[in-house]
C-alpha cells in the first residue's frame, strides 16, 4: 500500500475498530442477557471497506491478548468467546467475499 496517507491510516483503524466492537457487543454473554432489541449499541463505519487478511489476523490476535489479561473465570471466558466467533466468522466464505480484499 504505496499512497497510503495519514487520513487512510486513521480511517482502516477507525474501522477495524468498529468491526471489533460490534461484534464484541453482538456476542458478549452479559449483554445477551439483558439486551433488549433497541439497546444495541453499534459503531457505524464512515465509509464501506474491505479489510485485508492481515488486518484480521491482527484484529483476532489482540483480541485473544486482551482475553488472556484476566485472570482464568467467566470474563476471561466469554473474551475467548469473542476470538473464537471473530475466527469463524473469517472462515465463511460469502462474508470474506464481501469484507476482504483481493490484493493481486
């Protein structure tokens, strides 16, 4: 990525960053349980983009680090969690279709 500016930069975090925290919102167990249809909070990116595979593995990986900051029990569990549904949800092929980047 040659002509990469810095306005690009702030705008690919900017969206890994929501990516990351509506799917934390949509998957953790504590808001399940008292969420109600409206109550969703979600972070809605400036612009529709596709993420590079590297950008994924990135995303995942943190969120893996920031589960293994708390200590072994329930919180530290459902942050596994969230790793986890990240890794299936980059293993459906019409979602990576859709959100990925084709870098020839």
């Amino acid at each position: 990525m040659g002509g990469c500016d810095a306005v690009c930069c702030a705008c690919d975090v900017y969206a890994v960053e929501a990516l990351a925290a509506n799917v934390i919102a949509t998957y953790s167990r504590s808001r399940r349980k008292r969420r109600t249809p409206d109550s969703t909070p979600t972070v809605v990116p400036r612009v529709e983009r596709l993420y590079s595979p590297d950008e994924l593995t990135e995303l995942r990986r943190n969120v893996l680090r920031y589960a293994r900051t708390f200590p072994p029990g329930e919180e530290r569990n459902q942050h596994l969690q969230v790793a986890v549904s990240l890794r299936a949800l980059f293993k459906n092929q019409q979602w990576r279709r859709d959100h990925v980047r084709n870098d020839s």
